[in-house]
C-alpha cells in the first residue's frame, strides 16, 4: 500500500504543442491519494490534454508524467492501477456494453464476474446486451465510469465525468469519488463547473492557458481571491479614487491579479467602486479623514465561483465580447469590472 | 437477450465501490506472462462482437461462391462464341479462373473488414479504451494483426475449396480439372494466402490513413484501378512495374499455371506481396506509436 502523502500521480514540466498552439505549458503538479482533486480550469485550458499526456494517449513535447513513479505506458496492467474516463467516448457504438467491458478485462487478466460487477455497479445490468451506439449521454457516461473500475483501480482519473448526467446521476458520481476517496484512493477530477468542484473536491489544479495558476486547497483558494474586495458607494467617486491610491503603496499591477499592497479601483456599472487589496475599516478611515461622504462600504465575500473567474481571468481560452475590458484594472481606471463583480453589485442592490 | 449475464446483478451493490473487489484478485504484482494471449483474446472478443465482421465475411461469401458459379456457367454457356484469348486462359488455368470469377469483387468484402478492423477504432474512439488498456501499441497491433489474419485466412480457404467444387463440376463439358492436377492445390491454398495477405494490406493502410472512407477508397482504387491499369505501361520498365505491384505480385499464387506475360513465379509474387505488406506494418506500427491517439 501506497504511505500517507505519497504522490500518486506527478506531472513534471509536461509541454504539449498542437501546431502553433500550446495546449500544455511547462505544467507541474502532483496528485496525492485519498482525496479527490479538482483539476479546474476554462474551457480550452488544456486539462483533457493533460490527462490525455498522463495517461499515454498523447505524447508530450517535453515533461514527464508518472504514476506511482512509471509512466502510463510502462505499467503492466493499467487497468487494474488506474481507471480513467476520457471527456471525448471511447467506445465502439457497435458493440454491447457487455463485450466492451469483457475484450477490455480479457487484456488484463480480469475475470468476467469483474464485469458484471461494474456493471451492476453503474445500473448497466438491464442493458448490458444492448449496442452502445443506442445508449443515451448518460449511459454513455455510467458505461465510461464502468470501464474506469473495471480493474478496481488505486488511481481514478475523470475528465468531466458529470458532463450529460442527469441530477440524480451528478449526485451518484459525487458519492461515487468521495466513497473511493475515503477508500484511500486517489482521485483525479476535472471540471470547467467551478460550483462542481465546491461540491466535490478536497483540493484543487486549477489551470489557464496550459500554465499552472493554482494548486492549493479549496479553502486556501477561496480565501485567496475573496480577500480584500470592498463595494463603495460615495456621491464623491473620482475623490475618494484618488485618495485611495495615494494611500496605496505604490505598485506594479501588471494584470496577474493584486500582489501584497496593490489596491485596484474599478467602477461598476451604477458608479458604485470596487476596491481590491484594502479592508473595508481602512477605507472608511481613509474617506473620513478626506471628508468624503460613503454610503454604503460592503466587504465582498467571494463564491467558489467567482474566486475562479477572478483567478482565470486573463487565461480564458475564448472571449465573450463584452468582456474584453475585463482584465486586471489597474488604480481608478474606468474600466467595467468582472462580470463576477457585477453579479454582486446588483445584489447588494436588491439587498438594499 | 440480457438474460444470461444478469445472475450475479447485485453483488457490490451501489454503495461500496471497492467491495466488488473482494475475493477477484485485481491487485497488481500478479505475474502478467501470459500477456500476448490476453491481447489475443481481446481483439478476439473486440472482432467477433461487431456486426460490421459478420457482414463483411457473409458479402464475401455470397459474393465468392455465387460469381464463380455464375461466371463459370456464362463461360460454358457462350464457349463457342468466346474469343481464343479467353478460351486459352480457361483451359491453360482453370482453377485460376474459377477462383478469379469469385474473388475479384468478392476481395472488396476482406478490403473494407481489414481497414474496419482498425479504422472503426478510430471513428468511434474505441481506439482510446483499447490504448488505455493496452498502453504498448506494437504488441496491440500485432495481435489484431493475428487474430485478423486466422479468421481470415479459416474463412477464405473454406471459400476457396468450396467455389472450386461449386464451379469444377459446371465447366466439366468444357474443361476437365481436379483437385489432383498440377498446381490445383497450390492455387486453392494460395487463394486464401492471397487474400488474408490482401485484408492485412488493406489493415496497415487502415492503420495508416486511420480513416474508412479514405482507406476503403485508396485500397480498392489501387487494387481494382491502378494496379491493373499499370499493365498499360510502356515498355520493359512498364511491365517490370505492373509484375511487383503488391496485389497484381500477390494474385499469382491462386493461379494454377502461369500466365503467357507473368514475369514472377507464384510463390516469388507472394513473397513481392508479403513484403509490401510487411513493410505497410512496418509503417503503420511506426505511425502508431508516434501519432496521438
């Protein structure tokens, strides 16, 4: 058995290039056993690329990735190390679940009560003759899920595996990852649903661009961009702009998100400031000792969700129009806030 | 339908994931010598369970027995009207001619299955769970490679030997052959060397091209297209090239006597064959292991 700790799963300097576009950018992590780790990031961030490069399916232009300390393509037989469900089906819509599972536990030496236990496990049982071609996203998903425990492995790696479930499936995957977690196995999850993860997982990859932005534990990241937002509102907006960042210590913001001393001012669409990197009692110091009048000076507590949105910010893969401007405002630039930011605007409105 | 496998539905039941385990020994460590023959009985399992085999072996079973039935009873049946060349043909290799009458569309069939047989990896993803289970890709392909080539290999000579009894008896009138003859055998047994040869032809490019459209289009066009057309070439340098294209080398096996213009002995076409389509392996083994899957 693996020791307490142990990473499991290390991905070290692993680069993929597809053509001109880097899809995987010197990324380095590991994955530790016994708990279920997010592995986050924008659509397009380059997380089934990754798992694709950890698994052997792709190779890599530079970088290792291990598990246990072998590369997938060493191991003996993997099925029975590590079970993964890739994002893209991986299965022949001609055959039957049940042959699908059985030629896949054939090649390791897996007896056939292995399949019908797995399927028995995700519901399959009924339809186990059935071809796969006529099964629904679902099915589709629990026969995946199927061929990724078929081997009963240590490792579990899931590429958006709630993707097409429906609630009462989303639900079983969940209890599903946190039963094997608890089990001591290692499981290594992906998801572009931010609010997914708050659900599942312990810890957290997260990823923009194919470059590393996070690897930290829920609450850790949480904690790290919800700090320090304050909503203001004042009939003196410019004024108090001003006095705040001459308060601020003066500092770099090169758009990477505030760093220790970095106070950024943005304006929401109502004229209400958004403040970064000062606590709410200093700010209201700062006004007071100004004479300028505030009327309202709400700390903002960032969601799982908008912590991520703050974090990718500047990763995302694709654009919405509108959102362009979106990118780390520097002190009392014009610019319209995130959209996450916006949500809460108009929610502190209501609440008035 | 579903009846015979659900005995044992709910053994783990859904709540314990790992309790299924119990008493299978899914833990690694265990001695894994006996690799080569899982990988076998996977694609064993993979090629028997897809309907696409079942209906590329039946076409070519119609296909084979019913046209060299029907081409050799057309031949009998307009002998004294047929023109020398052809007449000379029939009496010099009978067998060849039989055979030939079937095989020529019915070589379609073991086409399209030995590129299915790798391209339907492909288009479904099933490819994704195959190189998951079986990360080594050499000893992936070799595998399919074998247990394509047996089945094929069983079913064509069963056809061969089977059209050679169908149509031996129809052209008796005309032309007298048995299976005693000089040379019969050979081409019956070449005939379905032949072709499994040609369905592992037809696999590599499927390997390679890694689409069905694209490799059914490109085997059969050079198969039934190009490669005779070369006949055309001009010239000394023009036959030499029409003699060791792979298939046009390859036919000369399931002949029983050579032709007028044949410049390769039966088994040295075969051998011009197998080379061709070791060196398509070769290649196709190559790609594999350095394409992304």
């Amino acid at each position: 058995m693996l020791s307490e700790g142990a990473a499991v799963i290390e991905v070290h300097d692993l680069s993929k290039r597809y053509g001109d576009k880097v899809a995987v950018d010197h990324l380095t992590f590991a994955v530790e056993p016994g708990h279920i780790t997010g592995f986050l990031g924008p659509n397009g961030a380059g997380k089934s690329t990754t798992m694709r490069l950890i698994l052997g399916l792709d190779r890599p232009q530079s970088g290792t990735a291990t598990i246990d300390g072998v590369p997938y393509a060493d191991l003996r037989e993997p099925l029975r190390k590590v079970g993964a469900l890739l994002e893209a089906r991986a299965v022949h819509t001609g055959r039957s679940a049940y042959n699908h599972l059985w030629c896949l536990a054939q090649s390791q030496g897996l007896p056939r009560k292995r399949v019908d236990e797995a399927l028995a496990l995700v519901g399959l049982t009924e339809v186990a003759r059935k071809r796969a071609g006529g099964f629904s996203l679902g099915m589709g998903q629990r026969l995946g899920i199927a061929a990724a425990l078929l081997g009963d492995p240590q490792v579990l790696i899931l590429d958006e595996p709630v993707n097409g479930l429906d609630p009462e499936g989303v639900l079983w995957i969940r209890n599903l990852m946190k039963s094997l977690a608890a089990a001591g196995k290692t499981i290594f999850v992906s998801s572009h649903l931010m609010s997914e993860m708050a659900q599942t997982a312990d810890h957290l990859v997260v990823i923009g661009r194919g470059q590393l932005i996070a690897d930290e534990s829920v609450d850790a990241f949480i904690a790290r961009s919800s700090e320090r937002s304050v909503l203001v509102r004042t009939p003196q907006p410019a004024q108090l702009a001003k006095e705040l960042e001459r308060a601020a210590v003066p500092a770099q913001s090169d758009g990477s998100g505030e760093g220790e001393g970095a106070v950024t001012v943005a304006t929401a669409d109502d004229g209400a400031l958004i403040v970064r990197g000062m606590e709410a009692a200093e700010i209201g110091e700062k006004a007071a000792a100004a004479r300028v009048v505030l009327h309202e000076l709400t700390p903002q507590r960032a969601s799982l969700e908008e912590a991520f949105m703050e974090l990718t910010r500047g990763s995302v893969e694709y654009h919405v129009g509108t959102d362009q401007h979106a990118d780390g405002v520097p002190v009392q630039a014009q610019g319209t806030p995130p959209a996450a930011a916006t949500d809460q605007t108009s929610e502190s409105e209501v609440a008035e | 339908m579903t009846a015979t496998t659900t005995g044992a539905a709910t053994p783990g039941g859904p709540t314990g994931p790992t309790g299924p385990a119990g008493p299978v020994s899914a833990n690694e460590g265990r001695s894994s010598g006996a690799a080569f023959p899982r990988l076998l009985a996977m694609e064993w399992t993979k090629f028997r369970s897809v309907r696409s085999t079942v209906w590329s072996l039946l076409a070519f079973v119609v296909l084979a027995l019913g046209l060299a039935a029907l081409i050799t009873a057309l031949t009998v049946n307009s002998w004294d009207k047929a023109d020398p060349d052809q007449k000379a043909s029939w009496l010099r290799d009978p067998t060849g001619n039989i055979l030939g009458s079937g095989f020529f569309l019915g070589q379609l069939a073991i086409c399209v299955l030995g590129v299915m047989v790798i391209t339907s990896e492909y288009s479904t993803g099933m490819i994704r769970a195959s190189l998951l289970a079986v990360p080594r890709r050499t000893p992936m392909l070799a595998a399919k490679s074998v247990v394509f080539a047996v089945v094929t290999f069983v079913v064509t000579e069963i056809v061969s030997f089977g059209a050679f009894f169908i149509a031996a008896p129809i052209l008796h009138s005309k032309v007298q052959v048995s299976l005693g003859d000089k040379g019969v055998l050979r081409a019956l047994v070449g005939a379905g060397l032949y072709l499994t040869m040609l369905g592992l032809f037809a696999m590599a490019i499927g390997a390679l091209i890694r689409h069905t459209a694209g490799a059914i289009t490109g085997v059969i066009g050079f198969v039934l297209v190009l490669a005779p057309l070369a006949q055309l070439l001009p010239g000394s340098v023009g036959k030499h090239i029409h003699a060791y294209l792979p298939t046009e080398a390859g036919h000369l096996v399931a002949q029983s006597a050579p032709g007028p213009k044949d410049l390769l002995s039966a088994w040295q076409g075969y051998g011009v064959f197998a080379l061709w389509t070791a060196l398509l392996l070769v290649a196709a083994e190559w790609m594999l292991k350095r394409r992304d899957a």
